[in-house]
C-alpha cells in the first residue's frame, strides 16, 4: 500500500481525510500517521471541508 511507503519514509506524515457516510474508519486509521487522533479527519459532505479547515491545517503543517 502506498500509505505504508509514504509512513515508512522518515519525516513524512500521513494525514487521511475521509468524506461521507461511507468511509472506512479502521482503513483511515491504518492509512494515517500514528495518532489517528490527530490525523484522522471526517466530514459529513464536501461543503463541511471549511468547517475542519484549521483542524486540517495543524494535522498537516505541525510537527510530530
């Protein structure tokens, strides 16, 4: 899986965005960089993105 080359490199994190009622949360949380607490992120629908905008942001720009 790519996922799992994208974990293994050394300063490399892994953020999972999952949108709608259909996603997968264990698929999520074996997708994203360790805690899925921290960089697991679910909306409801595409226009909810904005709401989680700033949740994205620390997942993705903040250190480990």
């Amino acid at each position: 899986m790519e996922a799992d080359r994208l974990k293994g490199l050394r300063e490399t994190k892994v953020v999972a965005l999952g949108i709608g009622s259909g996603v997968n949360q264990t698929e999520l949380n074996n997708t994203a960089s360790a805690p899925p607490d921290k960089n697991v992120i679910l909306v409801k629908d595409f226009t909810s993105l904005a709401d989680v905008e700033e949740q994205l942001k620390n997942a993705s720009c903040t250190g480990w």
